[in-house]
C-alpha cells in the first residue's frame, strides 16, 4: 500500500501549493492534449526518465525535426551531470559524464555500439556529435547507471541517441527548413537546410522516414597561445627584480618562450541522409532497418605571428617582475633581441562515415526474441602542415604576460615594424615545417546481437520474478593509423615553392588579429590547392610519425543474464544480473629488438636498434555485476539505488606500440631516455553507488536528486618517468657496458573516488493566469568531489545550467546558461611539473536563446543565437594560473525558415 503524503516541508519551498493540489487529486479524470514545442519536448525527456528501469535523464524533440538545438552536444549541455568539451575551433563536439573523460562514455545509435570521424589527430574512443545532424534525433537519454543488458564500455554513462521512426508519428510528416548562420567574428553567412519525411503504408504494415541535410559553417576564431615558461638562464636575460639587486634564478621563474596571435578562420561543409524502415506484419513481428550516411570537409588556416620573448632583455630594468608562491616571473618587458616570424598550419580534414542497422523482434506467447546487426565504417584524412613565412630578428618590442587566462598584450617600439608585417612584399618563404600530410584514420565497429526475453511471473514468496532476459553479443572493431607525415629536411619544398613565387605565385593571405593588427602569412591551403598531393610527395619522401602509428583489431564476446523483479503490487521492483565480457586485442607496430643493444655513434648518439614489426596480442576477462532498485513511494514520489561495475577499455594511443630515445641533456642530468608503449596497460574499472529521489509534480514538473559515489580501480599516468638497465655499446671504444637510462612509458597507478550530486528541478507554471501559464523553467546543478584533482581530467567541481521558456501553440522561445567550472584539461608536461599540474580550463559560462514562431498553418520563423555574452575559452598553466590559451569564438546568430505538414 502507497504512502499518502500530503506535506513534505522541503519541497514546499520548491513547488507552489496550485501543484502539489494538482499532483494530489487524483481522482479528477484527465484529458491528454498532445504538447508539442518546447513543452512537448520537456514532457517527453520527463517520461523518458519516468519509465527507465535505471537512472536516465534525457532529451527529447518536441516534434520531428525539432530538436532543442543546432548540434546534439549543445543540448546534453543542460542534462544534469554532463559537462560538453568544446574543442580548439568552438565546436561542442564530446561529452563528459559526472567529470570523468569524454572517451569514458559510451555512445549507441538507436543502442549498439558506433564510431565516428575522428575528433582529434589521432584515433580515440570519443565519438564526435558534430558528426550527426540534430534534425535527425528524436530523443538522447544519458544512462547513469547500468544493468546487466547495457553494452559495456561506459564506465562513466552511456548515451543513446535515438532516430525518428515513421511509427513515432499519427500521420505524415513533411518538413522542409532552411537557414542562414551569422558568424560575428568571420562576417560571413552560412546555409542549412534539411528535407525530412516520415510515413506509414497498407494500414500501418510499413513505414518509411527518409532525410537529408546539408550544412555550411564559415566561423572566425581569434585565438592566443603562449608555451610554457622557462627558468632564468643568465645567458639569455639580463633582469633586476628592483633597484636594490638581482633575482636569485634559483628563484625566478621567467617569461614564456613564445607568445603566439593566431586568426584562425575555419570553413565546414556537411552533408548528411538517413534512410530506415520498419515493417511489422502481424502483432508478433517487426522488422527495423536503418542506413544513416554522413560527410565532413573541413578546412582551416592558423594564421600567426610568433613572438620569441626569450632573447635579451631590455637591461635598463623597465621590465616588471610578479611574485607569485615564491616564484618570480615577466609581468611586462621589454625586448631589445626580440624574434618575430609569420607561420600558417593549413588544416585539412575530410572524412565520412556509414552506418547500418538490421534489428528484428519475434514476440512468442510469453518470451520474444530479437536479433540485431550494426556496422560502422569511418574514415578520416588529416592534412596539418606548417609553411613558415618573413623573420624578423633583433626586433625591439614590447609585451606584457597576465594571469587568469587573458592574452598577453603586444607593442611595437616603432611603427615601422607593424607596417613591415601589414606589407606583402615583406613576405617569404622561409622554411616548411611540414607534418601530418594526407594522412589516413579508419575505423570500423560491427555489433552483432542476440536478446531473449523470457516472462516468468514467479511467485517465491518474497517477490515476483517477473523477466528472464540472456543476450550475447559479439563485436570486433578494427582501427588503423597511418602517421604519416612529410617535412622538407633538405629545403627542396621551400626552394621550389620560392621559385614559384619569383614567376609570380600568389600564395600569401592578409591576416588579422586584436592584439597585433594586420599581417602577411604564407596561404598553405592555397599552396596545396594549387599544385596538389603529389607535386609534394614527388619532392619529399613521406615518414612515419614515430609513436603515433597504430594498426589494433578488438574483438569483445560478452554475455548476460538479467532479472526483474517487483513486489507483484507495483510498489517495489528492480533487476540485477551480471555480465562477463572477453576482450581478445592485436595490435600492430614497430618496435627496436631490445636484445640488440644501443649504439653510440662515432658523434656520440644514441641510436635505438632497428625497428622490427611486430604484433602482440593479449586476452582480458571482466566479469560486471549490477542492481537496480526502485520504490514508487507514491504515484508521484519515487525512491531508485543501484549499484554495479563498469568498464571503460584502453585510448587507442596507449595502445600505439613504438619506442623512440632522445639524446642526454643537461636537464636530464646527462641521461639518455627511452620512451615506449606498454603492452601491460590495463583497462579500467569502477564500482558504482548511486541514491536518487524523483519527485514529479506534474506531468511536465519535477524535482529530483541523486548522490553518486565512483570507485575507480587503477588511473593511467602518462609517460611515467623510471629507470632501466640498457646493453649499450660504443661504436668509438668498440664495448658494450650496462648503462641505467631513464624510461618514460604509461603505467597503470592507484585509483581514485568521484563522488557528487545532482539536483534539477524543471517547473511548468500552467497554474498562472493569462499567458504566464506558457512559462516554465529547467535548472539543475552538479557538484563533483574528485580525490584526484592532478590526475582526472574534465572534473568541475561546480557545474549548473538554467533555462526559461515561453511554450504555445504559435510561440516557443527560450533563455538558456551553462555554466562549468574550471577543470583539469591536460596533464602536468616535463616542463611544467616542478611549478604546478598541468593545463586548466578556467571557468566558463554561455548564455544562448532562440525563438520560433508560427507564421500560419505549417510554416515557422526561427531565430537564434548562442554565446550572446561573447564567453571567451581561457585555459591556464601551472599553480601561479599563466595563460595559456585564449580563444574567442565570437557570436553566432542563426535565421531560418521551416515548413511541416
């Protein structure tokens, strides 16, 4: 028998006595009206949550082709408990699930497993949501816990986004919309346009949904970029702390040695279709298919201007020296053999990716059977190559370094050097850096599934057992890296493209940015463009990025079995079961015979033995038990707990074998150092405890809170820094000793805790009078307690969002903040160690809004705009917070029209 609560004080002050009278009655009988609009969608994430035999928020569409935003990352924004990393270029593009790394997540489309086009330079876990268009999705829910028929691999949560089906709609659906993006920074316009349509045939035995979209993003980032700092070194810098003596450089903690002014225009073109059907023939079959096809071209130029601040020091003592924890550095100098010199980084990626589903479902008398198949296939070609353009040496400049995240600020002695820039016929050809060159990234992921369902409806006293459900599934996921790379060791590159510009090759680009002005810079796209990929590789001889190449086949075979249960009145119920899943890996690669020694050459190099390939393989077993408990203290208040163990495998880079040496070095102590991949690295685990309490006010009001607590195994340390014992011979001396060298290589080390909580509490105002009944808000808050704040990346401590919306049947408009907190976002390098760990992004929030409105029957005017406070993406370095990175991404203001019949 239900409990009959009828006050419970803490909640008083969250909901107003017009809805805990509606939440109580009832007895009234209820109309259903079909909500659509904003409403509609915040009723479906509701249900959603409701009805989930696990802890689950969500989003949904209110409509077909009405999800709540541009990109799906945007929108997991305001899901309670997880944070969306925004990459170098301004793009939501992965997300993060209660602080831990977005490659901890799981991502299935429509529930088994995917890849995607890489989103970054090397392959990764990650899936990218700028990969897929929002207008496709018609609900994402975010798993926080698992049971036993979950896909493992998301030791953090798993996502699933769901596509629109023709079974989802009453009727047909036509939807045509069309828009024009504003990016303020660039000034330029983009379009987007999607056709959409979904239908039903012989009295409901098919249906067919088919869709296309294409999308321009022309965007314009300015961004700064400053390398870490260095200590004193008196060969360099002549400074004075103050006119009463020097700054012990035991002490002192110098400049940076590069500040770098980036304009970082970026071009985006995406082209994507879906295709699915479903038939269902008779009540106790269905079949379901799905092709959804994506491609991405993107194309990008970092141009900068590198200051080298390094040099000598105005001696006359107008430099400003900082204090900060004991350590001194630059606040303002002035540089009197100062380097200044143009660079642009092409950046090319282009890359596709298919996928294809096949699911059936047989329903008997009391059991069903359903079978399914998947396959991903992605690829991605990577283009980043560096052309240098003018230098211009003992240049006299002046800068000043600031903490918290804000750029450095920049001035010229003499105008003279800012028009010397602004000239192009200033410019040159320097040198090419070269890089990543046309290098290829594939992935592929096939998920074949078998799930059966058997009703028990057991009676063992103490309760029902309601469900039996085993499963097996098989996947094997295959990813190759290439790491190819072209440089111009010789100048052959350089020497050719200066000879195309003496017969009269435009190839130099004006750019601009806040801090420094106008300037000329090398156009490598242009350069690239114009001759071809095989004009350079005929030139230079292509190499393989050491270290980074990768060649892994993954093959998992896991099996379930899960039960659920109730209390046979509807009162209590739940699941537990266990999964075991088997990892069999084989990885491929280059690595030195290590029972050969290390050679020192007659100049007095180490040189590792000849690189030989190789394949390692290895087996693992995780066997990956979990409870899932719920109490329904009332119709409206329910009780959930779960516990359970999850597991996240191995980044592909820490599965990369390699091994490389660098030369001794005075700050090594004259050491060589051997870095290799470690075969032994472990996948990692967590047990997790979570508690929640949901309340739902109304159909379309809630308040609800969760306490979690993660108990992560083992962390992965990179480049952990050790020593071993080497046969080294000397080609001089013609013997071969023993030598201690340092080895850097990832190691698995002790774990750690996460634990937090979450409270949202969304509210439709429907009791208000006149038009303020179409308002309502959607807030919650995430606090996150991390036992390793130096070592796990993307924990905020405090994170929230707050949305405000107007919803009618002509009308939807919303406000919308995301606030997070600044987080770890890389670990502490070599350099930075001994001054504090790593980089940080320091605190951010974004406030966008977006209103559409219904002109007549079936058509709607759309406006919208996102970063509206201009919020700059500001990471810092160390404890003494040197900035590091500033970008600005500028504001976008999006205008469209959209037809639906």
């Amino acid at each position: 028998m239900k409990l009959n609560i009828t006050a419970v004080a803490v909640m008083t002050a969250l909901a107003s006595q017009p809805i805990l009278a509606e939440a109580s009655e009832t007895e009234q009988p209820v109309e259903t009206i079909e909500v659509t609009g904003i409403r509609g969608g915040e009723i479906k994430a509701l249900d959603l949550k409701r009805e989930a035999d696990t802890i689950v928020d969500a989003i949904a569409a209110g409509d077909i082709g009405d999800f709540p935003d541009h990109n799906i990352a945007d929108s997991l924004a305001r899901v309670t408990g997880v944070q969306v990393t925004t990459n170098d270029r301004g793009v939501s593009n992965t997300v993060s699930i209660r602080g831990l790394p977005s490659s901890f997540s799981k991502v299935l489309y429509n529930g088994h497993a995917i890849t995607s086009i890489s989103t970054g330079d090397d392959p990764a876990r990650d899936f990218g949501f700028n990969s897929m268009p929002s207008e496709f999705a018609a609900s994402v829910a975010v798993g926080k816990t698992s049971s036993a028929d979950t896909p493992e691999g998301g030791l953090a949560g798993t996502v699933n986004i769901r596509t629109h089906r023709a079974f989802d709609s009453e009727k047909a659906v036509y939807l045509v919309s069309g828009n024009a993006v504003y990016d303020q920074n660039a000034e330029k316009y983009s379009p987007e346009g999607t056709l959409l349509w979904s239908d039903k045939f012989s009295d409901d035995l098919f249906g067919f949904t088919l869709g296309v979209n294409y999308t321009e993003q022309n965007q314009g980032v300015k961004r700064y970029r400053q390398l870490s700092p260095r200590k004193y070194d008196e060969k360099k810098m002549l400074l004075d702390a103050n006119d009463n003596g020097e700054v012990s450089k035991d002490e002192f903690l110098a400049t940076a040695t590069q500040l770098n002014f980036e304009d970082f225009p970026i071009s985006r073109k995406r082209t994507s279709a879906l295709g699915n059907f479903e038939v269902r023939p008779s009540d106790e079959f269905k079949l379901f298919g799905e092709v959804f096809y994506t491609k991405m071209d993107i194309e990008a130029s970092r141009f900068g201007v590198q200051a080298i601040t390094n040099r000598k020091h105005d001696p006359a003592g107008t430099n400003v020296i900082s204090e900060h924890n004991g350590l001194y550095y630059v606040d303002y100098g002035t540089m009197e053999d100062g380097r200044l010199q143009s660079r642009n980084q092409g950046q090319m990626r282009k890359g596709d990716m298919v996928v294809s589903l096949l699911e059936g479902l047989y329903t008997g008398d009391n059991w069903s059977l359903k079978p399914s198949v998947s396959y991903t296939k992605a690829n991605t070609e990577l283009t980043k190559w560096q052309i240098n353009g003018f230098q211009f040496q003992k240049q006299v400049f002046e800068y000043n370094h600031m903490t918290g995240g804000d750029p450095a600020g920049f001035y010229f002695s003499s105008p003279e050097q800012q028009t010397l820039m602004a000239s192009e016929d200033a410019m040159m050809i320097r040198s090419v850096s070269g890089g990543d060159f046309f290098r290829q990234i594939d992935n592929s992921s096939l998920d074949l599934r078998l799930d059966y369902d058997l009703n028990l409806d057991a009676d063992i006293g103490i309760v029902m057992l309601n469900n039996l459900k085993l499963g097996l599934n098989y996947a094997i996921d295959k990813v190759e890296n290439d790491a190819v790379e072209l440089r111009d060791s010789g100048n052959v590159l350089r020497d050719a493209l200066r000879a195309q510009v003496e017969q009269g090759g435009d190839y130099f680009a004006l750019a601009n940015h806040p801090s420094i002005g106008d300037f000329y810079v090398p156009d490598v796209l242009q350069i690239i463009n114009t001759n071809g990929k095989d004009f350079f590789t005929n030139l230079v001889p292509s190499s393989v990025e050491g270290g980074t190449e990768l060649g892994l086949e993954e093959k998992t075979t896991s099996i379930y079995a899960r039960i659920d249960f109730s209390d046979g009145q509807g009162d209590f119920s739940g699941n537990f079961g266990i999964r075991y899943s088997r990892t069999e890996e084989a990885t491929s690669g280059s690595v030195p015979n290590f029972n050969l020694p290390i050679t020192i050459d007659v100049d007095g190099n180490y040189q590792l033995p000849t690189a030989e390939p190789v394949t390692r393989e290895r087996t693992y077993a995780e066997v990956l038990p979990s409870v899932n408990l719920r109490y329904d203290v009332t119709d409206d208040i329910t009780l959930r707990a779960a516990a359970g163990r999850t597991l996240t495998r191995n980044d592909f880079t820490d599965l990369q074998i390699f091994s490389e040496i660098s030369q001794p070095a005075e700050a090594d102590g004259d050491v060589a150092r051997v870095t290799s991949s470690n075969i032994d690295i472990q996948p990692w685990l967590a047990d997790n405890y979570d508690l929640a309490f949901e309340w739902y006010l109304t159909r379309e009001s809630a308040f609800t809170t969760n306490f979690f607590y993660k108990d992560i195994k083992a962390l992965t340390e990179r480049n952990k820094l050790s020593s071993k014992d080497f046969a080294v011979l000397d080609l001089n001396t013609d013997t071969t000793s023993t030598e201690t060298l340092d080895w850097r290589t990832d190691m698995n080390v002790d774990g750690a805790t996460l634990k937090g909580m979450e409270v949202a509490y969304r509210v439709a105002f429907d009791f208000l009078p006149s038009f303020l009944s179409n308002t309502g808000i959607n807030t919650n808050y995430t606090y996150l307690d991390n036992s390793a704040p130096n070592a796990i990346i993307g924990a905020s401590k405090h994170n929230y969002n707050f949305m405000v919306y107007y919803s009618d049947s002509d009308l939807n408009a919303k406000l919308s903040y995301t606030y997070r907190d600044k987080y770890l976002r890389g670990l502490a390098n070599e350099n930075s160690a001994e001054y504090g760990a790593g980089e940080y992004s320091e605190a951010r929030g974004i406030l966008n809004a977006s209103v559409k409105y219904k002109l007549f029957s079936g058509i709607s005017l759309k406006f919208s705009g996102s970063n509206l406070t201009n919020s700059k993406d500001a990471r810092t370095e160390g404890i003494y917070g040197w900035s590091k990175y500033n970008v600005d991404f500028g504001r976008r203001f999006t205008l469209g029209v959209q037809a639906k019949f």
